[in-house]
C-alpha cells in the first residue's frame, strides 16, 4: 500500500503577523459583539457613508464638525489596503478590521463635538505619518522583508484602534473624555512613533533582525509606558490627595464590624424595599460616618471628597481618572467636586454610597449634600444611595419619592437579641448571688420594650449600670426604667449637677460645655489641661511632669467616649438636650464657648509661651506637658475669637483679647496685602475704634491664615511666612515642634529615645508627629509614626510648576498635571504671531468650500471660548453679516465664559456696529453676564475699564439679557451673594453702596432697605455667607443713612422712614428663610416686632412664620416670642384668623418637644423673670 505524501508550502511569515496581530486585537478589545459589528464593514466606502451622512446632519444644526480632517488618514489606508491585496485575498477580515473600527469611531463620536474633534485630529496626524504606500511597494518592491513591514503597520493601526474603541464606547462618554483622554492620548503618540520608525524602515534593506528588533521595541516600549504613567500617576494621585486631605471612614467602619452582636439587623436584608434596590449591584461600597463631633469641619463638600478618594482608591484606573479630571478648584467648588464624582461612577460600575447620621449634619450643608446626591442618582444608573437618618422634614421633602425603611418599627427583635446579649455580659463581670441576678434578669425583661426600636436607650441604660457595683444601687436603677431617652440623660444631668464635690462638679459641666461649644473635637490630653489651666501659675512653678489622668466616662458618665483619643458625646441628643435652655441645670453653651475662648488666651499669654525662652527651657516645658493644649489653642484660638465675639456679653473674651494682643503682637509688621481684603464684619469692625490693637490682631491673623491657605509655608523654613504672622510666637512655635522632633527622633540611643516616646506619650497622646506645614490639618492632628508622617510630607510638593516668570503659581505650584494645564491656558496662552499661523489654523477649523453663516458662526463662538483673537481678526467681515441679535448673544457669552483680553477685542468690534443707545447699556449689559458666569476677570475688567450708569442719569440701567431676563441691580446683588467667590461680592460692594444710595424718584426710600428686597432674601436661604454679606452690605448702607454722608446728601434722616421698609424687610425673612441672625439686626435698628403694613389687616411677622411647620420656623417663632411678638394678634384678611390655628403652631411640638400653649406660658413666665436666651438678644 502506497501513499503520496503532499508538500504543504511554508506559511509567509508575514501572514503569520497578520493573524498574531488579529488575535491579539480580538484578545485584548474582549467584547464579541463589538468584533462581530466590525468584522460587518468590509470596504472603505461604508465608512464614507456614515461620515457624510453625520456631516448632513450636523450642519442642519449649524455645528458642522470637520470630519474632512480624517481624509487624509482614510486616503493613505486605501493604498495600503491595495498594497496588502495579496494578504487579504488570503485574510478578508483583514480588511474590515481595518474598516470597521474607523467606522464605528465615527458613529460614537458623532453625538459628542469635543469627542469628535479629538478622534477626527489624531486621525489625521497619523495619517501624515503614513507613507504612500502604493508609490513606496513599488519603489521597493526588491525587499524581501517589505511584507514584514506592512505587518508592523497592520500591528500600529490595531494599536491605535484597540485604545480609540476601550475609551470611546464607554457610556457617559462625556464624563470620562476630559478624564481618560490625555493618558490614552499619550499611548497613541507611542503608537505614532511607532509608525513614524516604521516608515523609515521601507526606505532601508530591511532584514530578519530588524523585524524582530522593532517587534521587541515595540512590547518594550508599550510596558515601559504603562510603568512609568502609572508610577507618575501614583505620585500625582497622593500629591492630590495629601493637598485635599479628605476623610477616610476606615477605622469607624473597623468599629462599627467589630461591636456588630450577631443575630441583629438580620430583618433589613429580608426587607423587599431594600432587597429591590440593592438586586444587581456589585460590592462595590463608600461610606461617609457623619457626627455631630467633626460637625464645624464636615460639608457637602468634604463629603464628596471623601467618596471621590474613597472610590478612587480602589484602582489604579480610578486613581488615574481621577489626576486627568481634577481641576484647580476641585479642593473649594462643590459642583467640580460633583462633576469628578459622576466621572468616576461612571468609570467605576456598579456603586453603593452609604451616608450615615445624615441628620447630625448642619441643617444647610446637608440640603447642599442632599441636592447633589439626588442629582448624582439621577445621573448615574448604576448608583445606590442608602441614607441612615432620623426622619427630619427637610431631609423627607430632598428624597421625594424615594423608597424608605423605617428602622424603628422593625428591629423589636435585634434590639430583644442584643439586651439579651448585653444581660450575659454585663452580669458575667458582676458578683451577684443566685437570687440576686434572678431579680435582676426580671428587672432588665422590659428594657428591650422600653427601648422603642432605640439601640442607644439599650446602650445608655447598660452605660449607666456599668458605673454601678452595689446591688442596692442596681436595684434602685432598674427598678423605674427610665421612660424614654431623654428621660435616661436628665438623670445622667441630675446626678452630675448632684456632685457633691463643687470643684468635680464644675469639672464635669465645664468638659461637657467645652466638647459641645468647640469647634473640633478636643481630646483628652487637650481637655485634661483645660480644666486644669488656672492651676498654672508659670513655668518654673509647673515642671513636674502633667500625666493625662481624666476619665471623662468616670466623670461625666456614659453621655461620653473616647474614639481616637477625642472626647466626643455618644450621640448627637446628648448636646441637644444637654444645652437646651428648656430643662433645669442645662448648659449655657455661650457662656462656655466664651470660657472655652478665655482659657485658650489666658493659656497662650502663660510664661511657657514667652517668646524669649530659651531652648533648654522650651524643652523642659516640653517633657513638663505644658505643651498639650499648644496645637488645639494655636490653631483654634481665632476661630474661637470669632465666635464669641457674635455672642452678646463678650466683655471677658475683649479683656483677655487685649492683654494678649499686648503681649504677643508684633511691633514690626510688614504691611498688609490689601489685593484681597477679609471681610470685615461689624463685631470686628467697631473695635477698630476703641482697641486698635485687638482690631489690628484679628486683621492681620486672617490674613496671615489666608495666607497659609494658600501657600507652601512650613516650619523647616520660617522665613517666607515669620515676616507675615502677626504674632511674636513664630520661633517659639518653631522652637516647640523642633524640641519634640529631637525627643522623639534625635537621640543617638535607641532606650533614650524610647523613654522620652513613653513618657511624652503619657502626656500628648500617640498622635505626636504633626505636619510642618502650616496650611494642613494635619499639623495639629498630626500621625502616630514618624515613617507615616515623612510620607505625607513628600506629597505635600507641587512639582508642577508655572513656568511664566512672576507668576504666583511659578512658586507655589499645581497639585497635578491637568490643573498646570489649565492655568497656562486660562491665563498664558500666547498669541501665535508667525508667517502664515493664523491662516493655517483657519484652513483647519473652517470647512472646506463656501461656508455658510452658521457654520461661520459657531467657528467664531469656539474661537471666543479658547480666547483667540488673531484668528477672530480675520473674521470680523462675518461677524458683521451675523445679525444684531446673533452679535449681542455673542458677546454676552464672551463676557460670561471668555477672557478680559477677548472681551476688550469685542467691545471695539460691536462700536462699528451697533447703536449709541445699545453701546451706553453694554458695560451693565456686560457685568450682568460676567456676574453669570462666576467670570472674575471680566468682572472687574468692566468696573476698572467701563462706566456702568447712563451719561445724564447717574444710575444703573435695567437691560435685557438674551435668554434671561430684565434684570437690574438687585439681580446683581443677588448673584454676588450666591457665588461661592467672596471677591466677586468684595468688588461690587462699592458698587452697592453707589446705586442704593442714589435716588430714582421723588419718594426716597431708605438705602439698606432698597437692598432687602424679597428677591434678595430669598436668595440666601440655606447660605450663611449670603447672609453674612447682605448683613455687611445691610450695615454699611445704614451706617450711611445714619451718619448722614451719602455722596452728597445733606439729611438723608430727615427724608427717610426705616420702619416701614425694614418691617417689609422682616416679613420677607419670617415668609421665606426665617434667618434669626437677618431678623435680629432689623429688630436692632428699630423695627416694631408685630409691624403690620395694615394694622390689624395684615399679618404680623410671628403669623406670617407659623403658616409653615419645620425646624426653622419653631426657631423663628421661639425667637420672636422672646423678643415680644404678640401670641394673640389676628389677621382680617387670612383664612386663618389666630396664630395658634396655624400648622406650625399646630405642629410645633415635633420640632421643639412642646406645645405652642406650653410655649407661649414659659415665654411669658421667662419675660417676667427677667430671663432671655442670650443669642436672642
């Protein structure tokens, strides 16, 4: 039997490239249905038919993108599917893979204009890299290895396609462009190298070992790239993290694990609401632990950064992202901090976001966080929030119709569970007898029914048994359960304010007062020398060393605990009962923030903080613990000041405020920079006068804090920040921190340092490495490690400079890559002046043919946005074709997103234009849309340059704006006091003053009322700033009217009646934000507390607040009642005649724990006495 044996022909090894490269593009996109999709499009001429048909449709709209840009690219890969024929007769999809890709990039990137834009511009720059491959195959055809070659170009093309296709099928491609662009842009110009060095090679003698060569090359070079970005990428993303300092919830979450009692929360799994939401998610978790404790330093805004750092965190990818999407403001702008979360929920997938005690959050910030939160899972589909929160009115009408589980009617049994579990525990650390611990069990039986759904009332109950070993006073404890939660603190009260000891006693009301009026925890080393500071007498007098010994627990019972070495109350209740003027023996939070204040002064002006010691002796204070509360009342002490001075009787705080100021100030002050003034508010203002020296400390220390803010200044280098601090401590301070480091680190025996570790620890806490830099928080939270702190130190340098001389930022430098990038184009892009560059540019950006006037126009308004005006000097013919309606919205979008320099170029534009009339209302015209746009360098462009009143009218006109409407100086004044920027309203306030100062009519009106309109006043709602601004504005105008120096006028008291403008005033407030702070100054200034415009027609103030039932209105008409609002005046022309038919004093009880009756005998009661919360008066 015989056999033919075929001689199969050796496969070219070019072939063997192309299917590698095949196999390894369908490898790496690893998504089938996109392969199938391509491998759909076979010729050249299906991609030119979806590109025409987009080009169609986009200039239907007047925003033709220039797809011609990619022809090029589209031309070149033609001849070299006509070089490559012989492969693809053997291969077909070869040719859609070169085809099907391209097509599918132009279809994604079609709803997109920057999306299209980047893919039509590196399109065609890889196309003027290509070679003509026709002309070169044949002109080479004598090279054997040209075959391999084209193999190289085929593995180029799929590169580029395989980073093109991952970014631009993403969903939400808008989010994640900006973000991923720039890194996956950077693996394409690998890509263009690539291809760059392939050409060359068809130009040469090509060999085996040069295709092997650029084989390996080209692997080497792709790793190289990935290592180096992602460890550039891993410095950038900590540097960032280190300059925004959010925080982490790790080791609450780590407690929270670690306390869970098995058997308990079991029911929220089995829910079916919960169930619903949480089907089809992945694990994916965030959390934010909310507490009343860090209240003062938490806002929406740290919120979204803790999640942007948590979610980031998790890959590199993320971390990634995160770099190319910060933005200069990323650290103070809410909506940026929203933006680059929704960016990297997109990115990340599946997500849950838990927000716990979101009721323990200030009432504004948590409407802030809430909106964004609502928005945000809105936005994003693969997003869950679970939000744990007692159900507040404010934060039900936020969720709307979100689903909702109440916890309180459905946890009976895991509360049974853990008393159960808590009986065995604590019985198990007592020594009762049998008969005793049977009694015992049966008293405890109720307390899980008592608890009513409450763990807390559970825990304080067991708290409270835990400090008590004699089976009497068990007994007596259990044998009345206390009714309800607050039932168990007025006995933890009563039995403090029992302290038979009056100096514990005072100790213990006073560490109560000082957890709850400070604004950052204290902890216990901090607090264990406040309530002991008027024992020091000096520094000589006090060298032994001060071991923390206080007990707050002990002290002060379960309402405390200590997490992370800060004293803090076990639940936000405690304060609000505590400090409720209510109850008998409540604390008196203003007086103890005043306390708190003195005792920080008193304690800096000690001798151990004298700036002429020396350094043994600074060291021996050290050792001494006269330095524990140094990092909490250096900080603090201004805040502290600013607080206390809002308060009514401050007289104390002025006391000790002088003598430190006499003190510690500095006699060689280096002038102030006056580019950016603070906001002088009236508590501080007045004291220019009468303490020049207190005026001088509090001015100078905010700015030097602002400063700090700002700047790069640390310890290692007190020369570029000790000529600006206003206080004579700086080398002490320095001093103090260098004589720890030496006790710490700089011992040369390993036992002498230990010893000095343990001992200091005793004293300061284990957290006594603090941060050199003076703008960080962690300089007085500080690290446990000196390792740990080194690390954070090497993230505080901003390598990414800005490198235009005499810039500010040439110094101090950018957190990342992407925010340089920003700033050299927001503020030093150049002008490109060379031979022909602005024709050329104009070639690229204006279609080819005769251009429509829309297409021109949408040419002009991108050209505006990126501020180049040598390109727009060309089109200036257009623009005047464009219309008088299409000119005007132009130049309003200039002013509100454009620079000063395209603005200016504008204005001389529209002169050739436009009618005298419109040319007198531009400037106001101008600053509206500045205002708009939040555009500062407009802004003040047009207060510097314009002038803003009619020639022969001296006032400011009311103009139309294109899409909004008239608007006038009130709506200004509006904008000013809504913007996050304090500058804008700085720079209009003199403005202000001009125009509400100017009279328009025969009738005056009062200045500072004109200012108080309704539209005003409820634009502050929710925003302290706001209030606190229209307060500043509301002061200086009145000042005015007062002193009789307006611009002119010779009486202006005898022309004005404030009352009845200031009433319209105050019932604007009680109809809308119900602001005690706003309603206050007004009754300051005279305005009747029932101002009625008609008498007993109309409804007073207290009325007008009470027709809404929420927090804020209880506030309000608790605060008017103290102030002597009348219960009892009725309304003639209101469906309701009595204030107390209306549902706020129908429903006050559930914001104030009393009924309005109850409310209205204790405030007649407390009038009668004399009595008066003293932040009402």
């Amino acid at each position: 039997m015989s056999s033919t044996a075929s001689v199969q022909r050796p496969l070219d090894p070019a072939i063997i490239g192309f299917e590698k490269a095949m196999r390894e593009f369908k490898v790496k996109l690893n998504d089938d249905a996109m392969y199938v999709e391509i491998l759909k499009i076979r010729s050249i001429d299906q991609v030119y038919d979806i590109a025409e048909a987009i080009q169609a449709e986009q200039a239907k709209t007047g925003h033709l993108r220039h797809l011609a840009k990619i022809e090029k690219y589209l031309e070149r890969m033609k001849l070299y599917t006509d070089a490559i024929d012989t492969f693809v007769s053997a291969k077909p999809d070869i040719l859609a893979l070169i085809w099907g890709p391209m097509k599918l990039l132009i279809q994604w990137t079609s709803t997109l204009s920057k999306s299209q834009d980047a893919i039509a511009k590196i399109t065609a720059e890889i196309g003027d890299l290509l070679p003509e491959f026709h002309g070169m195959t044949a002109l080479f055809s004598h090279n054997k290895r040209l075959n391999d070659v084209m193999a190289l170009f085929f593995q180029d093309i799929l590169d580029f396609y395989l980073i093109s296709l991952r970014l631009f099928s993403k969903t939400r491609l808008k989010y994640v462009l900006e973000a991923l662009w720039p890194k996956e842009k950077g693996k394409i110009e690998l890509v263009k190298s690539h291809i760059e060095r392939h050409a060359t090679l068809m130009r040469i003698e090509v060999r085996l070992e040069h295709i092997r060569e650029e084989h390996e090359a080209r692997v080497r070079a792709m790793e190289h790239f990935e290592k180096t970005e992602r460890e550039h990428m891993r410095q950038e993303y900590h540097r960032i993290l280190t300059g925004i300092n959010p925080r982490f919830y790790d080791s609450k979450l780590d407690e929270i694990a670690g306390r869970q009692c098995a058997g308990t929360g079991e029911w929220l799994l089995r829910n079916d609401k919960f169930g619903k939401t949480c089907q089809g998610l992945g694990k994916r978790v965030v959390c934010a632990f909310l507490t009343h404790s860090f209240s003062a330093s938490t806002s929406a805004l740290s919120v979204l950064h803790s999640f942007i750092f948590q979610l980031a965190r998790t890959t590199d990818d993320l971390q990634g992202a995160l770099c190319h999407s910060s933005r200069q403001d990323l650290k103070s702008s809410l909506d940026c901090a929203a933006e680059v979360l929704t960016s990297l929920v997109d990115f990340a997938g599946p997500t849950w976001f838990v927000v716990d005690g979101l009721d323990e959050l200030d009432l504004i910030e948590r409407l802030r966080l809430l909106s964004q939160l609502v928005e945000l899972a809105k936005e994003c589909e693969t997003l869950r929030i679970l939000i744990c929160s007692r159900a507040e009115s404010d934060i039900e009408r936020a969720l709307g119709t979100s689903p909702r589980v109440r916890v309180d009617h459905s946890n009976s049994h895991s509360i049974e569970v853990f008393v159960k579990y808590e009986t065995t525990q604590w019985l198990s650390r007592k020594y009762f007898g049998h008969q005793e611990l049977t009694e015992i069990e049966g008293l405890l039986a109720p307390l899980a029914s008592k608890a009513n759904g409450m763990f807390l009332y559970a825990k304080v109950v067991f708290s409270c048994l835990d400090l008590l070993s004699d089976v009497r006073e068990v007994r007596k404890e259990l044998l009345v359960l206390p009714k309800d939660l607050n039932d168990a603190y007025s006995r933890i009260l009563q039995r403090i304010n029992n302290i038979s000891s009056p100096r514990a006693r005072t100790k213990a009301r006073l560490l109560l007062g000082f957890i709850g009026c400070s604004p950052v925890p204290l902890t216990v080393y901090e607090l264990d020398q406040l309530l002991t500071i008027d024992l020091y007498e000096g520094l000589e007098k006090s060298t032994n060393p001060n071991i923390c010994s206080l007990n707050p627990i002990v002290l002060c019972g379960p309402i405390v605990e200590i997490a992370d070495e800060y004293v803090q109350f076990v639940h936000f209740t405690v304060q609000e009962y505590f400090f409720s003027p209510d109850i008998a023996g409540f604390l008196d939070k203003p007086a103890m923030l005043l306390q708190l204040t003195a005792s920080c002064l008193n304690y800096l002006c000690q001798d151990h903080h004298s700036p002429d010691l020396s350094r043994d002796k600074i060291e021996k204070a050290t050792m001494s613990g006269l330095y524990q509360l140094h990092p909490y009342a250096d900080v603090m002490w201004y805040e502290l000041v600013d607080k206390s001075l809002a308060l009514h009787d401050c007289k104390g705080v002025l006391g000790m405020l002088e003598k430190f100021a006499t003190e510690r100030l500095r006699e060689d002050l280096e002038e102030m920079d006056d580019s950016l003034p603070p906001l002088e508010k009236p508590e501080i203002k007045q004291l220019e006068e009468h303490q020049p020296r207190v005026y001088q400390l509090l001015m100078r220390t905010s700015e030097f804090r602002r400063r700090c803010e700002s700047s790069d200044f640390e310890t290692g280098n007190s020369s570029g920040w000790k000529g600006i601090n206003p206080l004579r401590t700086s080398d002490l301070y320095v001093q103090i921190r260098e004589a720890f480091d030496r006790l710490l680190c700089g011992s040369t025996t390993h036992s002498q340092t230990y010893y000095s570790y343990v001992s200091l620890r005793s004293m300061y806490g284990s957290r006594m490495f603090k941060c050199p830099y003076l703008g960080c928080p962690m300089r007085s939270r500080g690290f446990e490690s000196n390792s740990l702190r080194r690390s954070h130190i090497a993230h505080h340098s901003r390598p990414w400079k800005c490198d235009v001389a005499g810039c500010e930022y040439a110094e101090t430098g950018f957190l990342s890559r992407r925010m340089q990038n920003d700033h050299l184009d927001n503020f030093h892009r150049e002008d490109e002046t060379g031979p022909h560059s602005t024709a050329d540019k104009l070639t690229d950006i204006i279609p080819l043919g005769k251009p429509d006037t829309d297409e021109i126009e949408a040419v002009f308004r991108d050209l505006i946005l990126a501020d180049r005006t040598e390109e727009l000097k060309s089109l200036v013919d257009y623009f005047k074709n464009f219309g008088s309606d299409n000119q005007k919205k132009i130049i309003q979008e200039a002013a509100a997103h454009a620079s000063a320099r395209t603005v200016a170029f504008m204005m001389d534009l529209v002169k050739e234009t436009t009618t005298q009339e419109y040319l007198e209302k531009m400037p106001p015209t101008l600053l509206f849309c500045a205002c708009k746009g939040n555009n500062l360098e407009v802004l003040e462009w047009v207060l510097k340059n314009t002038n803003l009143r009619v020639p022969g009218w001296n006032y400011f006109p009311r103009v139309s704006i294109t899409g909004w409407r008239y608007m006038g100086w009130d709506d200004v004044l509006v904008l000013a006091i809504e913007s996050e920027s304090r500058r804008m309203f700085q720079d209009l306030l003199p403005e202000f003053i001009v125009e509400f100062t100017t009279s328009r009519s025969e009738t005056p009106i009062c200045p500072a009322a004109r200012a108080m309109t309704l539209h005003v006043i409820k634009a502050c709602a929710g925003r302290p700033d706001s209030e606190e601004r229209l307060q500043i504005l509301r002061d200086s105008l009145h000042a005015l009217y007062r002193d009789d120096k307006v611009h002119g006028h010779e009486s202006l008291s005898g022309r004005y009646s404030i009352t009845s403008y200031f009433g319209h005033a105050l019932g604007f407030i009680t109809d809308t934000i119900c602001s005690i702070k706003l309603a206050k100054a007004l009754l300051g200034y005279g305005v009747k507390v029932d101002y009625s415009a008609g008498g007993s027609t109309y409804r007073t103030p207290l009325h007008r607040t009470l027709r809404k039932s929420n927090p804020q209105t209880a506030a309000m008409a608790r605060f008017l009642l103290y102030r002597d609002a009348d219960p009892e005046s009725t309304s003639n022309r209101s469906s309701v005649k009595l204030i107390k038919d209306e549902v706020g004093a129908r429903e006050i009880s559930k914001w104030i724990g009393i009924t309005w009756d109850e409310l209205v005998q204790k405030v007649k009661e407390d009038r009668e006495a004399g009595i008066c919360p003293p932040e009402y008066l």
